[in-house]
C-alpha cells in the first residue's frame, strides 16, 4: 500500500533510522534484563541506557546526569510544567507560554488553571513569532516558569530563545522550551539556548515513537511526575524500556554527526522559490 507514497508528514513522526533499528535489534532478543538488576545481564542493560544517556548529552551539550528518559514530549513537558508548579507553589502560581504551543504543554497549563494558577499566553505576530519584549512585560515576583517552544510544528518558525532565556534569567524564572520540532534539525545546545530544561521527542529524529528526554539543569529541583522506585536517578520512576532508550540514543549520535543542515536550507529554498514562481512573491519563508 505504501510502495508509492511520498511521505511529508515528518514533522509528525519519522520513519526509524535503520542504523537506529539495528542497534536496537540486540535489545529486543538476546538482551532482556532489567537495568536495574545486579546480575550480568542487568548490568549490561544499564551499559546500554547508559551510552544512550551520554549520546544525547552529546547532541544537546549537556552533561549525562542531566538526561532523563521519558515516554516522549508529552512527558516530558508534563513534568516540567506540573513538576515546577507543585515544587515552587509557594513562590507563585503564574506561568507564561506562548500562544501558540503544543497541546502538550496548554493541556496541563489548563489543568493548573483549575488548581489556582495563572497562566499568560503571549501572543506571536504574522510570522508566528513571539516578541521577547512581550514576555519580559509579563514577568512577575509570583512567576515562576516561562515555556515557550523551539520550532513550531505547524509553520516551523523558530522562537527567540536565547533572548527569552536572558529574560527568565534576569527575572529568576525557570525557563523551558519544547524542542521536539527542532532537536536533530537545528542546533540545540542548551548553554547557548540558555534553558533550565528542554523536551525531546525521539520519533521526531529517527528514533521509534514512545521514547523520548528531558533536559534537567543540573541544580533544579522539581517535583518527580510518576512515583515508584528510584529509576533515572529518582527522578522518573518506572523500568527502563532500554531498547527504545538505546534507539534514542543511536538516534541523537547520528543527528550530533549529521552534516545534513546545508543541504536542507538548499531544499528549503528551493521551494520556496518554486512556491514563489508559481503563486507570486507574498509567499513567506519562514
């Protein structure tokens, strides 16, 4: 059925890397411990989760203990969100987003909504940028978190968020961005993001869907989403689905090398060229 079809739907969910299924493959037969299990086999479970933690640190500039695994964005932002509410609630109940962002993250802002918090949406302009200017005029003593996305993932544009991270910064706000559009496509090295946390979605970078990461600023502290054993550091209860997490990691190593960036600008302005010629110059790039 798929034998002639021309996907576009990428910035939906990738198709998985076959350098990443094969490095999976040993995870998903002859290796099925429990990472957290002393034995051998355990041990070279935790190997693995623990090669895969070092390749996506690489690919953000982050150190190992600063990656936790998830089951995806969603998760993660999850985590980030509702983890920053309940541990700084005494600080203040206000959020700022932009008002364009993920359901993934308006979903669980809506949710806080009903338990007393105050979330401001800040508006974008024609382009579907935001204004940092606008963000620093929301800024409170009771803000506590601003979460603005990297790249969109309907129009693609990319914020400004080394300018928003100076804001939060300065105001001594938390600041995270959902980066499950841009990971793997454009840089995402968190020192000159300038971010205290970023989302990552493996099946938007080759990787299989159902794994995903978060970028914890070493130093923050926030309240854990899911409760259980001490997994990922405490931070994230529940068994490590290692084969996943191995794929995310094979995933992030191909995207660290990746010298694809140029060759997609080049495809990119090609059709924005071609979309030009054939519907007249209003067409934006963005």
């Amino acid at each position: 059925m798929m034998t002639n079809c021309i996907y576009l739907d990428y910035n939906a969910s990738t198709p998985v890397d076959p350098a990443v299924r094969e490095a999976m493959l040993p995870y998903l037969g002859e290796f099925y411990g429990n990472a957290s299990s002393s034995h051998p086999l355990g041990r070279s479970m935790k190997e693995a989760v623990d090669k895969a933690r070092r390749q996506v640190a690489e690919l953000l500039g982050a150190s190992s203990d600063e990656i936790v695994f998830t089951s995806g964005g969603t998760e993660s932002n999850n985590f980030v969100i509702k983890g920053v509410a309940d541990a700084f609630k005494k600080r203040g109940r206000h959020i700022i987003i932009s008002a364009v962002e993920h359901p993934a993250v308006t979903e669980p802002c809506k949710h806080l909504e009903q338990d007393g918090f105050e979330i401001s949406r800040i508006g974008v302009d024609a382009y579907g940028r935001i204004d940092p200017h606008d963000v620093a005029g929301e800024v409170r003593p009771d803000t506590i978190l601003i979460s603005v996305m990297h790249a969109n993932n309907e129009v693609g544009t990319l914020q400004p968020i080394a300018e928003i991270s100076e804001i939060a910064r300065v105001g001594g706000v938390l600041f995270h961005t959902d980066a499950a559009q841009s990971c793997g496509k454009v840089e995402t090295q968190v020192d000159k993001l300038g971010v205290d946390f970023l989302s990552i979605a493996g099946h938007k970078l080759y990787a299989p869907q159902g794994i995903g990461a978060l970028y914890i600023k070493r130093g923050v502290k926030l309240t854990s989403l899911l409760q259980g054993s001490g997994h990922e550091s405490g931070r994230r209860a529940g068994t490590e689905a290692v084969a996943a997490i191995v794929g995310l990691g094979a995933a992030a190593e191909l995207a660290a090398r990746s010298s694809k960036g140029p060759h997609m600008i080049k495809l990119r302005d090609r059709l924005h060229a071609g979309l030009r010629k054939h519907f007249g110059e209003d067409v934006l790039l963005l």
